[in-house]
C-alpha cells in the first residue's frame, strides 16, 4: 500500500518512510534534558534551558537573592507545609520552582503567568503558595480558589494539595464540582477547588462567602481563558472575588492571542515561560499509523489493543457519540475497554477514573475531557483516533496545544511512552503535519501492512524501563 504522504502530495514532498528521523522532538539550543528523581513524583522533567523570566514593572526588589533559589529551606516555609515536602521526598525544586516560588511568595503579593511544560512541578509551585498564603486559625472560611477545566483535573488538585499539607493543622479542601457541596451548608472549607461554572452559581447563591479570598489561581489557563471556551465564566467569578486577590495563572501552552487576555485579567504580573519548541515532551516516541481510510481506522485500533494493555492506555476521540460506539463495538469484539465523557454523571466519572488510575481499568476511551493535567503514571500509550481540531466547518484548523496536552498524558514522571496519530485522508495528513512543523517534530511511520514491526517498535519504547532524554527508536527497516 502507498503511503498516505505519496497519496496527497507531489513525491518529492513526502515525508521520508524508511529512515524516519526519531519522534522525540527537537528544540532549539543547546541545553539537554535530565529527569530529577523527586521520591513519590520521580521523575520531574527537568532541562537545562534557561527559564525565561519577565519581571513585573511593580516588581519591588529585582536583586533580591530569593529571585532564585536552590532548596525548599531557602523559602522559609512554615514548618507544616516542609514536613509535607519530605514526607514525598521532595528533595530540592524543579527549574520553574526556583523561579516561579521566590516571585509568588513575595510580599506584597505579585500576579504570575507561568507557562511550562507537562511533568515540572506546575501544580506543586501553585499548591505551595497556596498553602503559605492562607490562615488555618479559620478552617471553614474560605480564603484560596483554585479553578480547572474539569473535574477530574479540580479533584486531583484537591488530592495534591491535602498530601502536600497533611500536617497543616485544620486545613480543609472543598471541592466545588457538581454534586459535591452540600446546599444546607454551604463551601466550608479554607481552599477551595473548583470548575467555573459550579463556583460562580454557589457565589451567587450566596453558599460561598469569597469576602476574605487572598489568592486565586487558574490551572489550564489558556483553555480556561479562551473566549470560544470558559473565558466569560472566568471573567464573571473574577468580577464577583474581592480586587485584592493574588492571581496565578498556569498552564502548559500559552497561545499568543490567549496571552494577551491573560495579560489583562492578571494585571502587572511576573512571565515565566519556556518557548513552544521546548514544550514538545521527549520522553514521548510519537508515531502515526496510516490507514487506507476511515473505515479501517477501528480494525487496526483492535490489532494495537495487546499493545495498548502492556501499561495502560488513552484513546482520544472527537465526539461522546464515537467514544460510546467504540466502546460498544470494542466490547462486542471480547476486548475490555471503558469510556469516560462529559455526558456521564459526575459520580460515574469519578468512579470510571478511579478504576483507570487503580489498573481495574487498562484502556480508556475519552474525548478531550482528559487531555489536560491528568496524571496517571501508568498510561505508556496514547491514541490519537482523531487528530484534534478546532473550529467548525470550513474554519476549522489543527489544535495545536490539545495535542501537546494529550500526548502529555503518556511520559508521565520520566517514564517513556507512545503517541500514535491516526491519519487517512489529505485533511488528517495535513492537519498532523501542521502540528508537527509547530513543534518541530519528525513523526515515525506506522505501517498496518507490517504488523510484526510495528509491534517490535512499539513495544521497544513501552518496555523501556526509564524515559532517556537522547532515546529514539530504531529507523523503520532497521
């Protein structure tokens, strides 16, 4: 069978078959990458390029010493939240902590929009500040509001910031998602997690007293900000917390468009960021299959599903309808597979992806509901059924950032893993191939005409035990 690239372009710009470059992308400088054993997070994807820092105008002090630092003692924690830290055997800070921390938990406080990627320790800098910032002599008035796009991604939040501070005496972490504040009592607790839209109706129901809130931080904030997504909800709960309030805006991508908005919702803020060549996660193999059409997509799906059951596995689709079919067809055909999506109760998504996280469940079939921040170490494979767009009609383009956040969910904490896209047709080719050129990443060739040697190479990555930042599979035929 031709290969796709052959089949839509002119033969001189099809991408190399045999002797494909490895998937690992390329960044520019000359920094490498190293992974940083962190004890319960082993792993934290660290590297040696030089964080890019923007200071505030307002900054204060600019040569203070704590602008960076090189341990956790050097930011004077209180005693509770240190203890939290060894307990996870959180040695010393990831690169984006040394910077990030000294800014955040200066005082007066100071606005921060961090940009880096999956695996650095993103949500560990934003709990630590958290922590340092409230008072937990007031265990029920809420004093801290953390928002996320999900609420998958708002109780795994709630889950990392009750280990980091299980010595702090009196903390209580609510987590405001459907169903899970009770409507007699109302948000009682200091820290507060939760999705925009369930925060601002409880706002307004006057159950959340947000009189004495002192920080407010947005995880996955370029989606959160997004005007055609959760923008106007963010702007709304902004306009109903006090002015005062510490923001902190974080998230792996940050696009230039999304920025600018950030830019105002989060006035004279600290920028640490890391330019979109380097957010490419390297210890992910990313592949694609070409399928001689949509119609085969699923058969060749079920042949990968022994692969996919050597760890665990996330297959990304584009609408409920075709997770739920999937399901159903991948079930009819004696495989195991679950499915999770926004139409499921809040409930039944919690329980699916507990069983996900525990190994019950191997492979789940999701829409873009999980791409973003969910970590479960397991998962050394990712499906990219549909490539991700966005858009509609004619409008619609190659989703950049949903694919980085995707593939991020394989490669967890130094582990290695595998991103195959699938692609069938000119608009799937070229809507890949964009995606790739961001990123500057030469994509391996899966052949379904050659099953013994996609298997070889597939599970020559899953079974690596560690993540190597200079690893790349062999070059197809080799």
């Amino acid at each position: 069978m031709a290969d796709l690239a052959s089949r839509i372009s002119k033969p001189s710009d099809a991408p190399a078959d045999d002797g494909a470059a490895p998937a690992t992308a390329t960044a520019e400088g000359n920094g490498a990458e190293k992974h940083v054993d962190e004890g319960t997070n082993n792993g934290l994807v660290e590297t040696s390029y030089d964080v890019e820092v923007k200071l505030s105008d307002l900054q204060a002090d600019k040569d203070s010493p704590l602008y960076s630092v090189s341990s956790f003692e050097e930011l004077g924690l209180p005693k509770p939240i240190n203890d939290g830290l060894l307990a996870m055997n959180f040695k010393k800070p990831s690169k984006i902590q040394e910077r990030a921390l000294p800014l955040m938990l200066s005082n007066p406080p100071s606005n921060m929009i961090a940009q880096s990627q999956s695996g650095t320790g993103k949500t560990a800098a934003f709990v630590l500040t958290v922590l340092t910032r409230i008072d937990l002599t007031k265990p029920t008035q809420p004093q801290a509001l953390l928002l996320a796009p999900s609420r998958e991604l708002a109780r795994q939040i709630q889950g990392v910031i009750q280990t980091i501070g299980k010595f702090c005496e009196n903390l209580i972490v609510e987590a405001a998602i459907p169903g899970s504040i009770s409507r007699e009592t109302g948000v009682k607790g200091s820290v507060v997690v939760g999705t925009p839209g369930t925060v601002m109706d409880l706002i307004r129901r006057r159950q959340f007293d947000v009189s004495q809130l002192k920080i407010l931080v947005i995880d996955e904030a370029d989606n959160m900000l997004d005007q055609q997504g959760m923008g106007d909800q963010c702007v709304r709960v902004k306009g109903l917390i006090p002015r005062t309030v510490q923001i902190l805006l974080f998230s792996a991508t940050f696009p230039d468009k999304v920025m600018n908005f950030a830019r105002k919702y989060a006035p004279n803020a600290n920028e640490i960021k890391l330019r979109h060549q380097e957010l490419t996660v390297k210890g992910i193999s990313q592949m694609y299959m070409d399928c001689p059409d949509e119609s085969k997509k699923y058969d060749i799906l079920c042949k990968l599903y022994g692969l996919m059951t050597i760890g665990s596995s996330v297959i990304f689709v584009k609408t409920r309808e075709s997770a739920t079919e999937i399901q159903r067809r991948m079930e009819a055909d004696g495989h195991k597979v679950s499915a999770l999506h926004g139409a499921y109760e809040g409930q039944n998504r919690d329980a699916l992806l507990d069983d996900f996280r525990s190994g019950r469940s191997k492979v789940l079939i999701t829409t873009n509901v999980l791409a973003r921040g969910i970590d479960v170490s397991s998962v050394s494979m990712v499906i990219n059924y549909d490539i991700p767009m966005k858009g509609f009609g004619d409008k619609e383009q190659p989703d950049m950032e949903t694919y980085l956040h995707r593939i991020g969910r394989t490669g967890r904490f130094g582990r290695v893993g595998v991103s195959i896209s699938f692609v069938y047709d000119r608009k799937s080719f070229e809507a890949l191939s964009q995606i790739a050129n961001y990123y500057g990443i030469d994509l391996v060739q899966l052949s379904p005409d050659d099953w013994d040697e996609t298997e070889r190479r597939v599970q020559e990555v899953i079974k690596s035990s560690r993540a190597r930042p200079d690893y790349a599979p062999n070059p197809l035929g080799n």
